[in-house]
C-alpha cells in the first residue's frame, strides 16, 4: 500500500504499465463523477483513478498537507484560489467547469405557497440555508443582502443536500440551495425557481495540479478532457448544472 | 415458640432437609460435616435462599412458604448474622459496618461504646475490613450482629480466626448476652466444647453428610 | 531490582506504541494552533454560545444517561426476562450506526413527519428540531450506549454475596444498590461518566443531522469547530485547544477528588 | 411476590425511557429504509467494497487497541511513575476532540508536510494520509482511548490478595497477568472490546480528513452513507442498516459465546 | 539451616520485629494474639511484602535484603502457603486450582489423586470456589500447598472451617507428611494442641501484642 502511494517515477505513457490518477472532488458533484469516473475506466483500463470526494475546504486542507493530488474540482472559486495563491495549481490551469443557481426549495405541492424569496420572510415560513462556510451558504446570503430581505434561518446546515433534506423530511418549510438539488430523486421536494436578475450564479472550477502526483501526463489530460468533452457535459447537464 | 422450620432445599446434586423449633429466649447449637448444609440453613432462615420445599416461621409469622409462595425479604425478617468468615462490607470502614443499615443515632450511643471496648475494636474503626487481620475482622463481625436489633441471632462459626484469648471473651460475652436475649439463637461451630458451654443442653444437633439429612429437633 | 512484588516486565513498554500514536497527532495540533490569535478566536460571541451550549448539553445528556442508564444496565446485568439479550442488542445499536444516521434515524422518530413527532406536533405543537432538547436527545442517543455497555459489564461483576450481606443487616433493595452496589462500582461509574461525557461532548453527526446548526441554539463545538474549518479558517484549531483544554481541567479535577476518594476506598 | 430476594422495585422501570429513546429511532430508521431497493443497494461493488474495508478496518484497530490499549491500561492503573497522570489525561484527550479536528491532528502529525509523517517520507518513502493504513489509524486514535479508559478501571478494581496468591504458587507476573488478571476482569474487557469496534465502526470525521474518501479504498460505510446523503440518495439507509444487521450478527455470537462461558464462569 | 529471618516490618502505626531461624525438615509453631503479625510474617516469607529493614535467607540464598536492595520474585521462592481463610483463585475450578503454577502432567499423576481422596476433594473437582462451604474451600487450599513442589511452606491456621473429623485427619496428614518433608515449616494456630501435636516441641513461640514484638527463636 505504501509502494502504491509513493511516486515511483514510470514513463509518462498511457500505454505502458499501470498508472494512477488521483481526483480530488466537491462532495455535491461526487454522484456525476463516479458515473464518469467508470467511464474513463472503460476507456484508459490501465489507469487507476481514485476519487476523493470531500468538502471543499478539506479538500484544501489535504492537499496543502500532501495529499497525492491531480485534479482537483471545487464547489467554488474561492477554495480553488487558496490553492493557486498556495502555488498547488497554476491561475493559467484553472477552467470553469459547470454552472449552477440557487433555487428556493419547497416541499412537493408547495403547500406554503411561496414564490418569491419575499415569502420566505413570513413568520410561519421555517427557512433552512446553507451555513456561510459552505458556497451555497455565502451565495444565498450575497443574494439576500442585495435584495434586503433580512431572515433568521432556522439552521444553517452544512450542506446543500442536508437543506434538501430538511425540507423534505418536513422539518423546514422551505430553504435555499441549488436548482440541481431540486433536481435529485427526491419525491417530496420541488424547486421555486428565482428570476435571474435575482439570483446568483455559482461556478465550478476545475484544474490539474501544478505538480501532479501522477507520472502519467496523458492520463491527467485525458481525464479533463472527458470531463469537459461531451460525456461531461451530458452527465453534468442531466444533473441540472449548466456548462459556461 | 420463635422459629419452626420445616422445609427442603436442593441445589444440584446436594440436598438437605430441615425440621427444628427453637423457643424465644433458647439457644440452639448445629454441629456437622463440612459440606453438610449448615450455611445454607441459616441462609434460608436469613431469607438469603428460599426454600425449595416447606415453610419458614418466625414469631409464628411466615417468612417463607413455598405452597402459597410466601416469602418475606430479608431486610423485613428482623434477623442479624455473624456470617461464617465474616462478611463485612468491602468498601466500607468498620464503624460504618458496625451501623450499617440501623441510622446515625446508634453510633453516638453509649451501647456502640460497649460493644466496641468488649471486641476491642477502638483502634480499628476507621479502617476499611482488608486493612485488618483476620481475627480483627471476625471481631468486627461479631460487634455487628450484637449491635443489630433482631428476633434471630444466626451465628455461623463465629470464634474462628480467634486467638485464645478473645475465644475466651467472646464465649463470655455471648454466654451473657444469651442469658438475656430474647429471640432466638442459632450457633453453628465445629468446636464441641463451645457448643457445649454456649448452647442450651437439649439443643445440639448433628447434621449428618448424605444426599438427605435429617435435623428434627426442637428446644423448647 | 525493586524489592516489592513485580510486574510483568516489558508490558507497559508494549503500551507505549498506543501512548505515541494518540499522543503526537494532539501534539501536533498544539505545535500548529495559531496561539497568536488564540484569544480573539475564543472569544467572539459565537464561541462563547457554542462553548457554554456544548457544555450544558453533554452534562445533560450525560446526566439522563447516568439517571436512566444506570437502571437500564442494571436490568440487563440481573433479570432473566426473556426480552432481556433483544433490549440488549437493540441498547447497543446506536453504536455501530454511522452518527449522521442516527440524527436521520431520531428525525424519523421525532421529527414532524416522524414515527411519534408528528404526534408531539399535532396534540402538544412540540417540535423538537432546532432546539436544545434535539441536541441533548442526539447527544444522548449517541452516547448513552456506551455507558449502558460498561456499567452492564461493572455490575455483572459485583460479589452478590456481600449485597446479601447488605439485606441481611436491615438494607432494602433500593438501599443497598444505592449505598453498597453503586459504591462497589464505583470506578467502572466514573470511567463510563467520563466516556459518555466525552462522546456527547464530541458528538458531531447525529447533532447536525437532528438539532440543525443554529448559532446560539444548536450549534455546539464541533459544529462549530466544523464550519471554521470548512472556512479555512484557523480559529477551528484555537476551538478545539481550548474544549480539550476546559476538558482536562474536568477531568483532571474529577479525578483528584473521586478517584483520590477510591483510592483511599481500597479494593 | 417471588420467592427469592428482591430486586429494588421500579428500578428497571427508570430505565424504560433510555430504552424507549435509543429504541424508537431504531424502529423508525427500520421503517423508513427502502426495503424494495435494498439488495440493488447494498449489492454494488462500491457498497460492498466499503462493506468489507469497514469491517476489516475496525477489526485490525481492535484488535491494536487490545494489544497496545491494555498495557497502557495496565500501566495507567498500576504504576507510581510521575508521568501517569499526564499520560492519563493526554490518552483521553482524543476523545474530547471533535473528530475531525482529530483527523486534522493526524494529518498534522502523520502527513507528508507533518511532524513526523514528513521524515517517514524521506527516510522511508512511507506515506500514511489517504491510504488503508490512514483508516485504521484514524479508527485507532479516535477509539481507543475508549477501551483505555474502560480497562484501567477494570484494572483498578481487581483484587491484588488474588494476584499475590497466584504468584505464590509459582506464577511469575506476566502469567499472572494472563492468566489471572485478565479472567478477572473478564466482562469489562468484552465490554471495552465491544465498545472499541463499535466506535471505530462508526468512525466517520478523523477518517474522512486523514485518509480521504476515496471509493474502493479508504470509503468505510460512514464515508459512503455520507457520499449517498450527499447525493440525497435513499440507498444510505440501506447500507446503514445492513451494517447494523452485520453489528448485530456478531455482537450476539460473541455473547453467547462469551458471555455464555462468562455467567458460567461466576464471580 | 533453612529459613533465616532477622527483619522488621512497619505499616503506618504497626510494627513488628522477627528473628528466627529454623532448620530444613523442622517445623516451627507459632501463636499468638489477633494482630501480632502473624499473616504479615508469612507474606514476607513468601515475598508478599518486603522486610521494612532486614533479611531474609532460604537454604542459606538472600531471598530479601534490606540494605543491598536484593528481592528474590515470590514465584521464585519455592513457598507453598495455605493462606488464611482459603487464597483460592476465584475464576478457576478446584482441580485447575489444585494445579495452578505446576503444568499439566501433575493433574494426570498418582501424586495428584492420593491426595485429591486423602483431602476428600474427588467430587468437588469440577467446582468454582464459590460453589464450596467454607471447610470444602479449607481442604482445596490445604490440597494445593500439599501438592505443591517447594522448599518451605507456610500454614496459617489450616484447619479453620473444618470439622471434627476433618481436623482429625487433616492433623494426621500433616504429621506423615512433615515427617518426610525436607523443607521448612512454618505452622500458624491459635490452637495450643494443634501446635503442641504438629510442631516440634521446641518451636513454640508466642507473638505478642503492641508497638514492637520481638520473636527470637531458633529451631535446630
Ligand atoms: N453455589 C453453590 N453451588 C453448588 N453447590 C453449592 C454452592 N454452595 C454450596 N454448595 C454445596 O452445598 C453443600 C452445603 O454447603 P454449606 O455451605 O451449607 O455447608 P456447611 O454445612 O456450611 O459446611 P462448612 O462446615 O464447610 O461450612 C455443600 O456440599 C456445598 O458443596
Ligand atoms: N492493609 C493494611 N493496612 C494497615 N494495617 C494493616 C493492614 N493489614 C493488616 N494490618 C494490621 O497489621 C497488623 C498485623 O496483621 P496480621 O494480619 O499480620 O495479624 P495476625 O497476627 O495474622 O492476626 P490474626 O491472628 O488475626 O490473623 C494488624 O494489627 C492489622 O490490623
Ligand atoms: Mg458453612
Ligand atoms: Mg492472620
């Protein structure tokens, strides 16, 4: 296990001999990787990839402290700049990756009937966000302040799914997340859309590490390249996010 | 009369039956094999096992009774033990042994004092039962079934550990005690001559080894 | 050559690779806190909220544990119920699930959709997410198992034959499990107290699965501690010092006062 | 009215609502999970991949906590040295620690930029974070503290008259210790045992940020219940309970094996 | 000579002063009151406890000194002791009591059964101690010692619990077996008869009570 880990210096071929690509991923995007993860598999079958799908932060945290690394792809710029500014990813390698937009999440049928974030200000409305450490928390809260709408949340959760999940075990009456949260199998949420000169639109970014960790530089470029070809695009698009 | 049992126990491969009365005031002396079924006859009379078959009476209350499943608990049974090899609360210094389960009065009272100075048990009241020898102990477990309040006083083996001397004190000072107790008295002891001297001349029972012993006696 | 009864050489030395490997990481941590800062990052109101709600939750949580649990394993260490070894396996449970699914288990136990919740909504309007009572009851769930395990096994091992004793001389059943059971167990009853006090006290999981994080009501420390770190923030660190801190101060005077109290108690 | 001496009245009856509280989310957790989809959940290779690593990863951190936990227990309840009591508090601290803040530690000690993780590198070319090895780790330091504590209680209240009877007759310390000490305290050791493996079973913080994510092989169950949940997929209630199913299985096999022979065993 | 003694022992407000000598195949009686400190003799004996200042010698080796630190390990004492009130270990059952310390073959010996019947003990094989009455415990812990391979051995009051007829017997054997002994003996009883029967006649020493006792004595 340690040999494996240890980066033995092999030929920069994807042909010859086993080699290993080391992705490290937003955990939001972690069910659209796995599913093109199995597809470069199919592709490059002597390629090893490995995901790491945690929050953005200790993504940063990991990588800073050594973790094998390639590619990365973050739930916002923000954690991705704390790596360029670290030295671990070049500003010229960093590309956006996928798009995505808050939307007010409500229980199926609307049954508070809320339409607006104006609604959610009502005192029988129960708001959950996200907390500010997460981007969804600091994108719902850059578009709350601009639009002057001042609400207490009842929880500020610790992910976009555990918004969705709130509301769909009937605990909130509503919260804000992505649109593609709304678009998961869930059938007790539906999603409110918000008017685009409201909303805030969020990116995903991805890049290959300055030094990646792997010898094989195809197999690093062959990846993004899957990932921001056409089987990318389908998969991510099939997941509600938009492509730049 | 005070105590009448009557009863069966069995355990595995052992059994014993038990048939004896003994009046107020009379002191009944039990001798026999090791093994015989001595302890485990005060322990019934204690209401630490119940009988397997019959009934236990104290005070013509019954305290055990196996057809109509009555059974009296220990602590209600009005019955204080010096039980064989002592018996004392691990985790508890020997004056709060001496009082344990009568209340805070009785350890201010000038009978606690007697009975300390008669088992020699000054020096010892704040230690804890392993800090002492085991003569020490037996001592301390003498003082407190005396200072205990009870109907029935069983007392299994209780000179062992003892030196010469304090064998001599102690038969003396049960021998006067008896002579003014009012309940009844059970002696358990492997020493003829304490039996002798302690209990009541028609009250010494043999209890012999077997499957089945048979102790049908009564003092009255 | 000491001159006293041995020990079996060498056996506290093979103790030594556990001391290391629990040791460096804390001393680590403590090389890598930003100490500088260390005042300003505990002191902000949204330390202090969740350092004092950390506090009265896991010492409540711990207490329910001690005042129910204790009965609880006590019932499974003495009856020969039938139902006794099910109780049992099912008191264990919240052990081997993940904490964040049994924050999902207690929402569909007492959420508003949930098995008895939407009862408690509906008849009383009590909703128990989002509040301190969702905190203690996650903490609880989480930790009382294992004060439950312990004092099973501590009173599996008492000496019947001196509670025996006990009632012989007058005590009844309440008083010599108080005044002679409990005090036999004694050092299994601190070690599982101070067990559970430290799971409800680090409890994460079920806690944000249950009771929400809501800063000044539900957030606790870890909570807390989490969402600095997903900051990047390194008054996460200062955080966790200083609740290691606070808790060795317990401890420590915890022990001095009970376990010198033992020590003295002997065997 | 039983013919036997009594158990303090009402006392299990105190219990009943710790029961009730781990026992009802129990249930609804039960009720809710997709029992239709449940084999197509548990049955792909990611599920059982984490399955396995899960159970072989809380095994090995076990069984460390039993070899290396129980002579610094041993030691913590035995010696006289000055250290113990600062070594005491050092081994509990993880248990304080919010576990992630633990996996950090870790990550600080042990990984490649770490204290020592750093000259593991150089000199060895080992790396720990994000692999196998980083699970157990993580599994270990957050765990066995637990079986630490439980033993040097149980270790506190053997009788040492027993100890010194059998190495009067020959024993010499270390078959003391095996052959004595350690039936002694018998049922606290299978409790500890339990508790341990639970608790790393569940391990989900310090692993997540010490040996990463990574499906096939450092994704335990926790990681992957918390993948699934962040997917807001229904198979995460699948997989949990699956693995409760597997806690149970092996809890009651080893009681009624242990602690069969235990009650046999006696005082 | 066998076992020489010249030590002090100090626990908090008790001491004791010993100095004695007793040759190989003598065995040395020793009495006297609760407390005096005869268990705590024994224990250093066997290396339970070490002298407060002094030594200790068997067959002529230091087994504890005092001013040299020397502290030979009490399983490497060759010290069989029936300790007083029993010392079995609780967790094992009387027949791996009987061989604990000793290995297997013992268990399957002539040895093993002569004195598993000489000591009454064939149907108690299987049993925890628990499950034994005080005199069934007494016999298990005088079988052990007599099996037991050593070069002194100490009995502190073997025949507590036991019956009339047990003490008879357990007396007898005693006797054959010091006969033959080529050890040392070390017999504790608050029984005169015993210690006037058993131990050779001019070993009889009385421990007496206080601060300070002093027990010279020698046994050739
Ligand atoms: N827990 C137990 N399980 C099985 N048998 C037991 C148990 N306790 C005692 N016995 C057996 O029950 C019988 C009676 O024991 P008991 O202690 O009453 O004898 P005793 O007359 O007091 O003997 P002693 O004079 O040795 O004290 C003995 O044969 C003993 O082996
Ligand atoms: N752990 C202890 N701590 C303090 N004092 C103790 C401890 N154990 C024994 N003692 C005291 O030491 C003295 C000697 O005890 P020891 O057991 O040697 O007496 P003994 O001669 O064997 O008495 P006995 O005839 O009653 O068995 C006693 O006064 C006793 O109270
Ligand atoms: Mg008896
Ligand atoms: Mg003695």
């Amino acid at each position: 296990v340690a040999a494996s880990c240890s980066s033995a210096p092999s030929g920069p071929t994807s042909g010859a001999g086993e080699s290993e690509l080391n992705v490290h991923v937003a955990a939001s995007l972690s069910a659209v990787f796995e599913k093109l993860g199995d597809e470069f598999a199919s592709q490059f079958p002597d390629v090893t990839i490995r995901f790491n799908f945690a929050g953005s932060s200790t993504l940063v945290t990991q990588i800073r402290e050594g973790a094998p690394a390639d590619v990365v792809v973050m739930a916002d710029s923000a954690n991705m700049d704390k790596l360029v500014s670290n030295g671990d990813v070049n500003a010229g390698d960093v590309d956006e990756l996928a798009r995505n937009e808050l939307a007010i999440l409500v229980e199926k049928g609307n049954p508070s009937a809320i339409t607006s974030l104006d609604d959610l200000t009502r005192p029988d409305v129960r708001v959950v966000l996200c907390d500010e450490a997460q981007p969804c928390g600091r994108y719902a809260s850059q578009m709350l302040e601009a639009e002057r709408i001042d609400l207490t949340p009842a929880s500020r959760e610790l992910s976009a799914a555990a918004v969705l999940s709130r509301v769909a075990n009937g605990e909130a009456d509503a919260g804000i997340a992505y649109v593609t949260d709304g678009m998961l199998p869930n059938d007790n949420v539906e999603a409110v859309r918000i008017p685009s000169q409201v909303n805030v639109t969020t990116n995903y970014p991805i890049a290959k590490m300055a030094k990646p960790n792997s010898g094989d530089a195809n197999a690093v470029e062959a990846f993004i390249a899957l990932v921001r070809g056409p089987s990318g695009d389908e998969a991510l698009t099939n997941a509600g996010f938009t492509l730049p | 009369m005070s105590l009448v049992m009557r009863c069966r126990f069995v355990r595995e491969a052992f059994s014993i039956d038990v048939d004896l009365s003994v009046a107020s005031g009379r002191v009944l002396g039990i001798t026999g094999e090791n093994g015989s079924g001595k302890t485990t006859t005060l322990d019934m009379i204690a209401g630490l096992l119940p009988c397997t078959s019959g009934s236990i009476r104290i005070d013509n209350v019954i305290v055990d009774d196996e057809p109509t499943g009555q059974f009296v608990q220990a602590e209600h049974r009005g019955v204080a033990t010096v039980f064989q090899g002592g018996g004392l609360l691990p985790h508890l210094s020997i004056d709060r042994n001496l009082v344990f389960g009568r209340g805070r009065t009785l350890r201010a009272s000038t009978r606690f004092d007697d009975v300390v100075e008669a088992f020699d048990l000054r020096t010892l009241l704040a230690r804890k039962p392993h800090e002492l020898s085991g003569g020490q102990r037996q001592r301390a477990s003498l003082a407190r079934a005396f200072l205990s309040p009870s109907r029935i006083l069983l007392l299994d083996e209780p000179t062992t550990f003892l030196d010469v001397a304090s064998r001599g004190v102690v038969r003396r000072l049960m021998k006067q005690w008896f002579a003014i107790y009012e309940g009844t008295v059970v002696l358990v002891s492997h020493d003829p001559d304490e039996i002798d001297d302690v209990a009541d001349g028609s009250a010494r029972v043999r209890v012999s080894r077997g499957a089945m012993t048979e102790a049908v006696l009564s003092v009255a | 050559m000491t001159r006293r009864l041995s020990h079996p050489r060498g056996l506290a030395l093979i103790g030594l690779p556990a001391a290391a490997l629990v040791i460096l990481p804390i001393a680590a941590v403590v090389w890598r806190t930003p100490w500088s800062n260390f005042w300003s990052a505990i002191s902000n109101e949204t330390a202090r909220n969740a350092l004092t709600l950390s506090l009265r939750t896991s010492v409540i949580a711990t207490l329910l544990a001690l005042i129910f649990g204790t009965p609880l394993a006590w019932f499974l260490a003495n009856s020969n119920l039938r139902g006794r070894s099910i109780v049992r396996s099912l008191v264990v449970l919240p052990m081997v699930l993940p904490p964040v699914v049994g924050g999902v288990a207690l929402l569909f136990a007492f959420g508003r959709r949930g098995l008895v919740g939407g009862l408690l909504d509906d008849w009383f309007g009590i909703r128990l997410a989002f509040t301190e009572t969702a905190t203690v009851m996650a903490e609880f769930f989480v930790a009382a198992p294992f004060f439950i395990v312990v004092m099973e096994a501590a009173f599996e091992q008492v000496d019947r034959r001196v509670m025996g004793a006990a009632r012989a001389f007058g005590a009844g059943p309440w008083r010599t499990f108080l005044t002679v059971t409990i005090p036999l167990v004694r050092p299994s009853l601190i070690a599982a107290t101070v067990l559970t006090w430290a799971r409800a006290l680090g409890e994460f999981g079920a806690t944000i699965a249950f009771a929400g994080n809501t800063p000044g009501r539900t957030q606790t420390v870890p909570l807390a501690v989490y969402s600095e770190l997903e900051s990047g923030n390194d008054s996460a660190l200062a955080l966790s010092m200083l609740m290691v801190v606070i808790s060795v101060v317990v401890l420590v005077a915890l022990r001095s006062r009970w376990f010198g109290a033992l020590r003295r108690g002997g065997e």
